[in-house]
C-alpha cells in the first residue's frame, strides 16, 4: 500500500474528507508514529526488511579516567530506531580504532 | 409553478384578483422575499452539515474559475456569493487540489501558526483557505500565478413577471404563504398576518431533504 494510499483509507475510514484539522501531513505523521510503534514492537524478532548498517566515525575522548572512542550515533545513524535493541551487532577493526 | 400563478394563488388569498390595494410589484416582492426565506432556512441546515445539500439549494448550485496573479493571495468574492461549497487550489495554476475551508474563528491563527496544519505549497492536500471581508484568502501564495475552482450557492434571481422562482416546486407554496402573512401586515391585520407567518413556519421543515 502506498502512502497515498493508506492517508485515502484513514479519510474514508474516518470521514475526514474535507476536515480542517486533518491534512495530510498530519495524517502523514500519524502515520510515521503508528510504523515506529510496530517497527519497536517487532524490532529483534527477524525483522530484516529494516535492517541496515552505518559506518562509525570514532573520536578519541576521556571516560571516566580511561581512553575511550565515541561515535554520535545521531550523526552516524540518523534513522536509527530509538530503542536499545536496535543495535544488532558493532564491528571494529583493531588496525583504525 | 411559475411566477404568475403564484400571484394568482396569493391574490385568491388576499381575495383581491386584481391589483386595487396590493399592487403587483409588492406582492411580488413579497413572493420575492419568501423565496429568500425558505433558503435562509435552508442554509442554517446546510451550515450544520455542509457534507449535504438540501434539494431546496440545490439550483443555486454553481462554480466560478479564475486566476490570482503573481505573489497574490486572494481573490473577490463572485457576485451573489452566499455560501462556499468546495474549493480546488493550485498555487502554481496547474493541477488543481482540494482545499479546506479554514474557519475565521478564535483559533484560526493558531492553527495557521500549527506545522501539522499549515498551508505547504509542496504538499497536495494541505492547502488551506478562508473568507474574509468579501475575498476568499488562500494561505500559499501564487507563484507566479495561482489558478482556483469555487463552488458555492448563489442568491436567486427576484420572482418578477416573467420570472419564476429559481428553487424547486415543491417550496412554492410556502414561498405564497410567507407573502400572504406579509402583505396582510399592509392591511394592519396583525393578528392574522402572525397566525399565518406560524403556518408558514410550519411548512419549512416538511421542505428540507
């Protein structure tokens, strides 16, 4: 189903043809926030169709008196699923690091 | 019925079959006015449930396209212009879309200011519109030129010799009605005139469908 298509079928479901305090972005964003709630739901249960993967830039910084390496996991995985089960694994190179 | 059997039936009433003490002209400026009476009732169910138009407003259906010009915004209301129908917007003049009638009232700005709710030129269905002092006013700007399709009720054209109401039969009696209890106030006959303004009010729901 397409977006155009489930933003129809929330209007006709609904009756919101023609209602001011519904457009489509809105509707739109209702829309984002019910696939995020799911996308949680399922996340860790197989769900590949969503998986991928993004590089670490890592930066050398002081944690608690030891040397450690920080990655912005907002920089480097924008659309990452705010959840702590999204991480499915880390892979590092001992060479770069 | 046309409008000179209306006039027939009003002066069998006013048993006057002939202009004496009512001349034509004020009955039918009084049919005239009845026939803006039964749409005035009309309108008020029409405003509860815009989704449906009664059938007594149904011939005052009627649509105007035209352009906004650069950077513009709004545009004059037609002329006769009662009560908007539905709206397509293009802000570009192409393809138009539906629009939503923004209402004017207390929150109007504040949704205007809502992100979710906003006018984005960029985006079909977020367009938004509303009328204010004569002009319909869209929230996205024309660039360069903007294109739109109004539809909305017109007010009828005058019950005159030669010209009939523009609403369905099925109202014309009550249309006679109204004019008898008004033409009686001419004749100082209070008392009746009321009696027969109560049975013209009457007759106004059984007329909307």
């Amino acid at each position: 189903m397409t977006l155009t298509t489930m933003r129809d079928v929330l209007k006709a479901n609904l009756q919101l043809h023609g209602n001011p305090n519904f457009p489509d972005n809105l509707l739109t964003h209702y829309l984002n926030v019910a696939q995020r709630d799911i996308q949680t739901q399922l996340n860790g249960l197989g769900m590949k169709k969503w998986e991928t993967s993004d590089a670490l830039t890592l930066t050398g910084t002081s944690f608690n008196g030891k040397s450690v390496k920080t990655s912005s996991l907002t920089t480097d995985c924008p659309n990452m699923l705010e959840s702590p089960k999204s991480i499915i694994y880390i892979d590092c190179d001992y060479l770069t690091a | 019925m046309i409008s000179t059997a209306m006039l027939t039936k009003l002066r069998t009433s006013l048993d006057e079959a002939s202009a004496t003490f009512w001349s034509d002209t004020e009955c039918y400026a009084a049919l005239a006015d009845g026939q803006r009476e039964v749409i005035n009732f009309a309108l008020i169910f029409y405003n509860k449930n815009p989704e449906h138009i009664p059938e007594v407003l149904r011939p005052l259906l009627t649509s105007i396209s035209s352009t906004i010009g650069s950077s513009g915004s709004s545009a004059n209301l037609p002329s006769g212009f009662i009560a908007p129908v539905s709206i397509k917007y293009s802000h570009t003049n192409t393809t138009q879309v539906p629009t939503f009638i923004r209402s004017n009232g207390q929150g109007h700005f504040f949704k205007q200011a809502n992100s979710l709710l906003q006018s984005v030129a960029t985006t079909p269905f977020t367009y938004f519109c509303y009328f204010l002092a004569g002009t319909i006013v869209f929230e996205t700007a024309a660039a360069p030129t903007a294109g739109y399709t109004l539809e909305y009720l017109v007010l009828p054209s005058d019950i005159a010799a030669g010209q009939n109401a523009t609403i369905p039969d099925f109202t014309h009696d009550a249309i006679v009605q109204y004019a008898y209890a008004q033409l009686l106030l001419k004749d100082k006959k209070h008392q009746e005139a009321a009696q027969e303004w109560q049975k013209f009010m009457a007759m106004l729901p059984n007329l909307i469908f």
